[in-house]
C-alpha cells in the first residue's frame, strides 16, 4: 500500500513525533510510505530518510512562490498516486481537502492532535470543508466529542484513534533518594496551550508553604522569555529551571520524581504517554485527553485546568507521598498504558482503516 502522511510542519512536538512513529512502523511492515511537510523540516527528517523513507517537502509560508510551492505539490502527489493521503494537524487538513479534486485523491484522513486548533475562523473553514475526506479523527474522545459538538465533523464520518507509543523496559524501579531534592518534570513547547504560569504559581505555592522541591521544564517555545521572566519576578530561580530543548527526555523522567502538565489545551499528549511508560506517576489537568490516559486517584492525579492552587495541593500530595504508593500509581498507569496504547495496536487499527476504505 502507498501511504502518504501530510503535516503542517516536521519539528518537536508531539503530532510531529507520533507521524514520524507511524512512517517508520509502516516502512516496517512492508508499505511504501512518504512523509509530506508543507514548510521545510527542522527536525527528524534526515533520520527518516536513513530509513529509507521518502520525505517531500514544500515552504507554503513562502508568499512570494505560493504558486509554484501548491504545484509541486500536486505534481507530487498526482505521480505518486497513493492508495491513502492522511493529514495532520489544522493546515495540512484544510491544504489537502483543497488539494483533493486537483490530486484526485482516492482516500483522505484528517487527523486532529489537540481539542482547540485555533479561534473562530479556523472553526469556520473546518465546517465549510468538512464534508471533504473520507474519514475525520482526533486523538482523543473528549476532543472528538466537542468538535460534534460545534459541528465541525460529520459525526458519521468521524471517530477517536489515540496516539501510539513504544513500550519501555525498566531496567530499575524508581526509588525515591532522601538525599536529592523532589523533582517534577514538566515536557512541551512552552506556548500558550501549556499554561506554564499556571504551574509557576503553583510551585510559588509550595514553596511558600516551606516544601523543598524543584521544577524542571524541558521544552522551548515562543514564550520563553516570558515565563523565565515570571520565575525570577516570583523569586523562583532557585526552584524552578527551563531546560531548553532535550534529546534527554527519558534521562529526565528517569531521575525526576513526578510528572506535571498543567495545560489549557491539549489532545492526547504524546509526552505524558511516555512519562507513563516511564512509570511515572503524574499530576495533569483535565484536558483533552488527560483524563483518558490517567485516572484520578488511581494512575495519578486530574485537576482543573487554570487553577494552580489545586495543581499545588496535589503536587504537595507527591511530596507527603511513600515510595511505595508513588512506585504502585506509577506501576499501574505503566501497565495501563502499554496495553491500550502500545504503537503495534494503534497501527493495526490505522491499517485497518486504511485498508477497509481504501479498498486494498
């Protein structure tokens, strides 16, 4: 089968991780597989194509040759020919629903990663072109759920597939030392959707209450600047350390403590899928997929969103917590997330699809 995945863009992130998953399991499986970026890749692109995997990709942020950027774009695809074109993320899915009668593309997927992929206007071109693919996805089902809900998708044309994530083997159990300091570790972009301030102002919190503890938060973004900012004004410098992009990621969740995302906005993040098969308990708020992967109580704790005073509680929670509760909750949200969302069953499921609509 041919199979071509369409993105916004290859660089760090976690749409961008999980497509790049999906490409190189398909290569895997014995499909030819390309992978199409609409502005020039900043990351995994020379790893892909060590792995023999096609990458094409054009710069539609280039104003000036749009023209000749959407040609080769369709020359691209009218020559491949695949059996299925599977977009993701806002601009690729609205891009190749345009596309579509141009290509004449066979079988189209559009693939949402997150609950709210922009303001009103983005909503609007959704539902003018939603009557456009074949079949229309989130990665989570409270996601899914809202977008009926505003009638951005058909409800008959649509369903909830999670992210896929490889398995880890432990080498050792996480023990809690009582010589090094707590530490929590947050992961992403820092952009408006993580709500960094919210995790800010809850660290303040604990800190005001006297716990010793520390905040690492690896990731980079367009507002940096002013999340360093609030930590310094807040007297947090001390406690609280943006890390700046990391290929340590694992290295980190090996030696930190707990995992804490404080988003406003999110899908079925692909970062706190691999702190759970870290085994690392977690503290989330409950947004988009959140509550999916974690239940309260039981793998970690779910709070509100924009409410640092509950994220505060329940990070205190953590720090008042045994070893052994915390290696138990950690345990279970391990076991619950390798078994429903191990990368081999998410790409059955795609191939499935892919093969029952596409007709091959």
């Amino acid at each position: 089968m041919k199979i071509a995945l369409v993105i916004t863009g290859l660089d760090f992130g976690g749409a961008e991780a999980q497509v790049v998953r999906m490409a190189i399991e398909y290569k895997r499986r014995g499909h030819f597989v390309t992978v199409i970026s609409l502005t020039p890749p900043k990351q995994y692109a020379e790893h892909l194509k060590s792995l023999e995997i096609d990458v094409f990709s054009i710069n539609l942020g280039n104003l000036t040759c749009v023209y000749r950027e959407v040609l080769s774009y369709i020359l691209y695809v009218r020559r491949l020919s695949p059996d299925v074109v599977h977009a993701h993320m806002f601009h690729a899915n609205v891009f190749t629903r345009l596309m579509r009668p141009i290509c004449d593309t066979h079988f189209l997927i559009s693939t949402a990663h997150s609950t709210r992929e922009g303001g009103r206007l983005r909503e609007l071109v959704y539902t003018l072109t939603k009557n456009i693919p074949d079949l229309t996805t989130n990665v989570s089902r409270k996601s899914l759920e809202l977008y009926e809900q505003k009638k951005l998708i058909l409800k008959s044309k649509s369903r909830s597939i999670p992210n896929g994530i490889y398995s880890r083997l432990l080498s050792k159990r996480r023990v809690r030392s009582e010589q090094n300091i707590f530490t929590f570790l947050a992961v992403g972009r820092i952009v408006w959707d993580k709500d960094y301030p919210n995790l800010i102002w809850a660290a303040k919190l604990l800190s005001i209450q006297g716990y010793d503890f520390r905040v690492l938060i690896a990731g980079d973004g367009e507002l940096r600047q002013e999340v360093d900012e609030l930590i310094n004004n807040l007297g947090l410098g001390e406690r609280v350390v943006t890390l700046g992009l990391t290929r340590e990621v694992y290295k980190l969740m090996d030696e930190s403590n707990v995992f804490v995302m404080s988003s406003q906005n999110e899908g079925l993040p692909m970062a706190l899928l691999e702190a759970a098969t870290s085994a690392m308990p977690c503290v989330v708020t409950d947004v988009g997929g959140n509550s999916e992967i974690v239940r309260n109580g039981i793998d970690g704790f779910v709070v509100p969103p924009h409410n640092p005073f509950a994220l505060a509680y329940y990070m205190s929670s953590f720090i008042r917590m045994n070893s052994d509760e915390m290696f138990d909750m950690g345990n279970r949200l391990k076991n619950r997330v390798d078994t429903l969302y191990g990368i081999d069953a998410i790409i059955d499921i795609w191939l499935q699809v892919y093969e029952s609509r596409s007709g091959r």
